[in-house]
C-alpha cells in the first residue's frame, strides 16, 4: 500500500509538473497589445506577419483607446500598449505605484485631419485661433452656428464630431488647438470609432470634425480636407503626407507610439522578439495604412532605445509638432 501510495504521489507530482511547465511556455509565447484605434492597422499587420514567421507566438491585438489601453498596461493586463499620443504623467506615476516600467518607442507619424462635409466649400482653411473658438471649453453651447466662427461663414447650424475623450486623438488635438488636453467642450457627438464619425459628417452638410489621417484617405469622395493655418501663415494639409514628415503640417502633426512592459520585455522571449520585429517590419505597412513612417535615422535611434532598455518618457513635455530628431 505504501509503495502504491509512492507511486500514485510522484504520478501526480509528475503531471503537476507537466501542466505548470506547459502553461509557463504558453505564457511566454504570448503577446497582447492592446490601445488607440489610430495605430491600430499597424499593430495588426505587424501581428499577422509575425506569426507567420513566428507560429508558436500568439499575439492578441486590440483597440479600446489610448486610455483604455493605459488602463491595462498599469494593471499588468497586456504587455504592449499602442498610444496615439505621448504618456501623460499622471500615468506615469500610476506605472511607478504599480512598479512597471516601461520602453517608449515611436513607430511612426500621422496628421490630425480636420474634415468637412463634401458640400462644404466655404471652409477651406482655418486658424488654429478658429479652431480654438470651435472646440474650447467656453464655446460649449454657445458657438453654435458657422457665421460665429467667421462672419464669412454662413448663418448655418454648427454641428460637430470628435473621437471620445479618453482617446489620444482627442487629447493631442485639443492640446495643440486650445492649449489644454481637457479644454473640449461637450456638445458633441463623440465615438471611439473614428468610422463612425466619418459617416457622421459625410451625411451633414453642417458637420465638423477631426480624425487620424488614414480614416480620410480611405474616404477622400464622401470628404474634404480642410487647410489649417501653419505658424508661418501658410494654408497646410496633411496631405501630401511628405507634409508630415517635413513638419511642415503644424501643429497637428503627431507621432505615434507603442509602450513596452520592461518586465516583459526581459521575462518574455516573445515580447523582445515581437518588439524588434515590429521595429525592423512595421515601415512596410505604415504607408499603405495611411500613416507617415519615420525617418530613417529616427528607426537607427529607436532600435538602439530597444536593445538598451532604455526606460521613461522623453516625449510627454514635447510641444506639439516638434521634430521627432529633437527628442530621440
């Protein structure tokens, strides 16, 4: 009975081991990334290439907002977490309760397009002083026609369309236009899903509003583009995207982002590996997305950032449309 006793002990042991050592490797192929919307095509492709070079790696990827996304890195949720701005720093502080640090890395760069209905054709370039009057807090349900903006502009209703406030886009856009990233009024329709808002204003003729660049490119005959006035009092788009590169679309040109778990970055083979194929592949996509790869150089900088292990944030002070070669 004793040596039964033995016997049936030690299977167990055995198994046990078995189970933990099977569910251990699982954990270390694993990849999750999860954050903005804008980004979101990139961190996509990239997943899928990587696990066709990669198969035992499964990679999760998923767009609940930059916010959303912070909220699970601090909670040590997700490993990765893709931002369309800069890591505030509350968010840093919450990271350093948590004990998490973090890699920051740009992965390319995207412009802010302000667009209106198609029907629209008085609103061809504002300032960023009219677009302040727009969006600021203190317009909020009192600048509610186009003549106010203007008195150009015709007596017609105002009607306006944003991504949620939790968003990146949300926050660097009214950063850069009002000077503060809670300075929006509220009377708008919001929605995390920039689609979303694209159908809104493609059927209002009175509609305004702003989204990642690659959501107009896709939907260019339902859109217009609206010039906005560069600090040098040149009428600026977007497009064509070298524009962006040359920062010459100020200030609401952005670069975008993905943080890394440092942790995870050491305990988790996938995640390095992830990490530096997305470095070394991601351009490939950027482009046909409808984002800005990053210079050259920059790449060269960020794979170093990488391979250090570098820690911290050298964008979050970054003033709106300053050259990404000043921060790396």
């Amino acid at each position: 009975m004793l040596n039964y006793r033995v016997l049936l002990t030690s299977l167990i042991v055995l198994i046990f081991g078995i189970t933990s050592c099977s569910k251990e490797e699982e954990r270390k192929t694993q990849v999750s990334i999860d954050g903005g919307a804008v980004g979101f095509p990139i961190h996509q492709s990239v997943a899928e290439e990587f696990q066709k070079v990669k198969p035992d790696a499964q990679v999760s990827v998923a767009s609940s907002g930059t916010g959303g996304g912070m909220s699970k890195f601090f909670a040590g949720e997700i490993d990765i977490v893709g931002a369309s701005r800069s890591i505030k720093d509350e968010e840093i502080e919450r990271c350093k309760k948590k004990g998490i640090d973090f890699v920051e890395l740009p992965v390319a760069l995207d412009g802010i397009a302000v667009i209106v209905n198609r029907k629209n054709n008085f609103a061809k370039c504002l300032t960023i002083e009219e677009l302040n009057k727009i969006w600021n807090s203190k317009s909020d349900r009192k600048i509610t026609n186009w003549n106010q903006i203007n008195p150009k502009f015709p007596d017609q209703r105002l009607k306006l369309y944003a991504p949620a406030s939790d968003t990146g886009t949300f926050d660097y856009f009214t950063q850069a236009v009002t000077g503060k990233a809670k300075n929006s009024r509220t009377d708008y329709t919001p929605s995390h899903n920039q689609n979303v808002l694209v159908q809104g204003i493609a059927g209002d003729t009175n509609a305004i509003g702003y989204v990642g660049i690659s959501y107009y490119m896709e939907n260019q005959d339902k859109l217009n583009l609206v010039g906005v006035e560069s600090p040098k009092g040149k009428c600026e788009k977007p497009v064509p995207l070298d524009n962006v590169v040359r920062n010459i679309y100020l200030p609401l040109s952005r670069p975008l982002f993905i943080y890394v778990s440092k942790t995870a970055l050491d305990n988790k083979p996938s995640v390095r590996e992830f990490a530096e194929f997305y470095l070394e592949n991601s351009w490939k996509w950027v482009d046909q997305v409808g984002y800005v790869a990053l210079p050259d150089e920059a790449y060269h900088k960020i794979k170093q950032k990488l391979a250090s292990g570098e820690t911290g944030s050298k964008f979050k002070d970054a003033k709106p449309g300053e050259p990404i070669a000043n921060l790396l």
